[in-house]
C-alpha cells in the first residue's frame, strides 16, 4: 500500500486475494449524520430514560491539543465535526485485516452547523480529494507534523486524529469548530438496524461483487451489510468520483435524518432508546461534549424538521494543479463568512414597521439585469429562506434598478420583501399585470444580494434537504 496519506486507497473486502489489484475504496457516509439525527430530531423530554446510554460515549481530550489561537465564537451557533473513521480494530477487523495496525482514515468530514435558535442545520462536507493548507499539527504518536502549503484534507486525520481535523477546517474557514464526533463501521450498521433501514432509490439496478450491493432499480429500504455496502460502492453507481458519491451519501443521510425525525421513531421509546444505544456504542467526541451539552442541544432543536435540515459541499471544484483533487473556489470564502456570521433569529421589526414571514410572501421574479440566469438565482435565494417563487422570466427591457410592484392586497408583503434587499426600493402598485395577492420583483443591475430573512446562509447549488423526494435528481 502507498505509505503517502495523499493516496489513500481503501480495500472494501476483508483480506481480498493477493493476486487481484488494490480497490481504491473512498470509505465516504458512515452515518455520522445519524449522530445529528438524535441531536436535532426534536424532544428528547424523557430524557432521563437515556442518560445511561450516554455511558457508553468514549471521550478525547482535543482542546489541549489546538491551543489557544482558534477562530473566535461569534454567536450562539453550534458546529460540531463529525468523522466517519475506518478503523480495523475489534469488530471492523472484517474490513481489511491487513489494515489493522495502520493508523485510521476518514474518508467522512462533515461540519454539522446548527443556527441560533434551532430553526435550521446545515451538513457541510468536505470531500477527501480536497487540497488545503495543511497548518502543523501533533502527530497520533506525540510529535509535531510541520505545517503544509499543500495537502489532501483526509490525511490530517490519519496523521493527528480529530484535533489535526478541527485545527485544518478552522483555518481554511475561520469558523469555530465547536465539537466532535466520530463513529466507525458497525456503529453505521448498527444506526441503520435501530432505526429500521433507511429508504433509498437507485436509477438502475446494481450487481458489484467488490462491494457485495445486489440491488434492483427503484426504491429499498436498507440496513446493516446492505446499507454499509451501499454508501461504499465505487462501481455501478454514478460516475465513480468522489464528489459523485458524496451526493448519493448526501440524499442518503437526508433520508435516515428524515426517518429519525420521523414520529415512528420519536414517539417510540424502545425505537428512540435503541437509536441512542446504536450511537453511543461507537461514538468518539471530545471531553466538554457531555450528556447534559447533548440535551441541551436537543432541546433548544426541538420542532426541527426535516425540510430545515440542508446538505451542502463545501464550494469547490477541479484543482488547477491535478484534475484528480479538487480545490475551493471563489465561493468558498462568502460561503464561510455566511456560516461565520449566522443569526438566524430575526430581530424585532421596528415599531411601525411591517414585517411578513417570507412563507406568507409570494414572490414572481424578473430578470431585468441584464445577466444571464441572474433571475433563477435569485429565486433560489428568496426560496432558501422561505419565500414562495416562481421565476417570470425576462423584464420587458434591462434596468439600472432593481424594483418591486405589487398586485391588489400584496402591499405589506411587498414592504417586507423590500426590506431584505440592500438598494431599499420603494414598492409601488403594478398597473398593468398585476396578480392580487403577489410581488413581483425586477432585479436589476445594481442587485448584491439578499439580506436574511432568517438562515443568513443562501442556498447553495446543489443542496439537498431531508425533506426531499429521494428519487429526485439533483
């Protein structure tokens, strides 16, 4: 095997033939998100029936090890790492015995961000192929790793555990990393059986013998081998790249969070106590990640649903320097800044002010600016945060100004809307055109963006959310 943690190729058979060629198995989507399920799939009010499960949580000593110079914590958001470790110890030695005695890979980097208020989670992954500044870290065997100018993301675990992660992901985004958590092979297995499998959808049928998937096209519900065979498989499913497989991995957490969220597993103790117990039995976090922290957790995303629940990766694309990796992108940085600086919680309208819910805001969007596609993104804002739209295509003639008229009865949902764009138009009446009850909003050239109506993160291309349809193409 390559000793360079660059190239990390993964054997997906335990103890497979000398003769046949090493698989480079991304071991992507353990179900760490199953880990965020139990912390945002709403009340945990008898609580006290699972405080024992929590007994079973291994803990790290991980802020030792950062220091004192991280990112500074700038609201009550809560970001909480979680990795996926491909351990052989114990019961994964099943995997690939011959790769007991390596050091583990994480092949699953996502950044659980929680908005203040509970109104909103967000999973961010990171793909393995993603080259980064690497800053120095401690090594698992108590030295120092020199800091990197360039390095694949997934080797920081390999070389300094959790705490080399959160330090690498904290520097590339200036976001405070709060917490984590790590779950290996039979914890993923062992979630997917608690909570009765997880409902997918495949385009076509698969027959891999590396991975052991033998699935019909259309819709299963899977579990244990099957489901951990699933989010494995290289072949037979998309186009083999990395990026491909976090998507498929994206729809599938969203559908275990979805069914977790779900009032057949919430309102059954017995269901809900063995989701706990399946968690816990693998999981790793850090020390300050107590039960009582746990709770406490849950109960301020108590209500979440699973349709405020979104999978991003993070903006990326081809690495100048190797069309195998990818690299961020110049969305990577206002991406961040918007995870940085998430309110969520709307302030209080000014006295005398008018302010709807964006759910009660229809919205029909033209494209005015000249710029191509420019009103189909925009409308993918104003969706994100709540607003109902559809896109009315192009302004008669291109505008300067970005305006907002109104039918019969839109007037207070035409003020709200204009109080979320920055160049603050007056609203005025549509006379010819009209629809009673809707805005209708020209953009123009001088559009920036949209100010928060809530999440403060726009959405972005790709995104997945639980609530979704899981035959749906993204």
């Amino acid at each position: 095997m390559n000793s360079n943690p660059m190239y990390m190729e993964y054997v997906d058979d335990a103890d497979p033939q000398s003769a046949a060629p090493r698989r480079g198995w991304r071991i992507l989507g353990w179900v760490c998100i199953g880990l965020s399920a139990v912390m945002v799939a709403g009340s945990l009010t008898a609580y006290g029936l699972y405080r024992r499960a929590f007994g079973n949580i291994a803990h790290e000593d991980v802020n030792a090890q950062l220091g004192p110079n991280r990112p500074k914590k700038l609201n009550s958001a809560m970001n909480i790492l979680m990795l996926g470790s491909d351990t052989r110890e114990g019961a994964n030695a099943k995997y690939g015995r011959q790769l007991k005695n390596e050091a583990p890979r994480s092949d699953t980097m996502i950044l659980l961000h929680l908005s203040p208020g509970g109104g909103q989670a967000m999973g961010i992954s990171f793909p393995r192929d993603l080259m980064v500044r690497m800053p120095s870290c401690k090594s698992r065997k108590g030295g120092v790793i020199p800091a990197q100018a360039r390095a694949q993301i997934n080797s920081a675990f390999t070389n300094g555990g959790a705490a080399c992660v959160i330090k690498t992901i904290e520097s590339i985004s200036n976001v405070r990393v709060d917490h984590f958590m790590q779950v290996d092979f039979n914890g993923f297995k062992a979630i997917t059986n608690a909570i009765g499998g997880v409902p997918v959808c495949l385009p076509k049928a698969v027959n891999d013998p590396q991975s052991k998937l033998n699935l019909g096209k259309g819709k299963h519900n899977i579990k244990g081998e099957q489901a951990l065979a699933y989010v494995r498989v290289r072949h037979g499913l998309g186009d083999g790249s990395d990026l491909d497989r976090i998507k498929r991995q994206q729809k599938f957490m969203g559908a275990l969070a979805n069914k977790a969220m779900s009032a057949g597993v919430l309102s059954n103790p017995k269901k809900l106590l063995d989701l706990m117990n399946a968690v816990t039995k693998s999981l790793t976090t850090d020390k300050e990640l107590t039960p009582q922290v746990m709770m406490d957790i849950a109960k301020e995303m108590q209500g979440m649903t699973s349709g405020k629940l979104r999978f991003v990766t993070v903006p990326s694309g081809p690495d100048p320097q190797d069309p195998n990796r990818v690299a961020l992108n110049a969305g990577a940085q206002p991406f961040f800044a918007a995870i940085r600086n998430d309110k969520t919680i709307p302030k209080e309208p000014e006295a005398g002010s008018v302010k709807l819910p964006p759910s009660q805001i229809r919205v029909r969007v033209y494209n005015g600016s000249g710029i191509d596609g420019q009103a189909g993104r925009v409308a993918d804002d104003l969706e994100s945060q709540g607003f109902q739209v559809t896109v009315g295509g192009n302004a008669s003639g291109t505008t300067s100004t970005t305006k907002v008229m109104f039918g019969s009865g839109a007037d207070q949902q035409a003020q709200s809307l204009a109080a979320l764009i920055p160049s603050k138009p007056q609203p005025t009446a549509r006379t010819r055109g009209a629809t009673p009850g809707l805005v209708d909003l020209v953009v123009g050239s001088d559009w920036t963006n949209l100010k928060s109506a809530g999440s403060g993160i726009p959405k972005q291309q790709g995104e997945i959310r639980a609530s979704d349809n899981i035959c749906k193409e993204h």
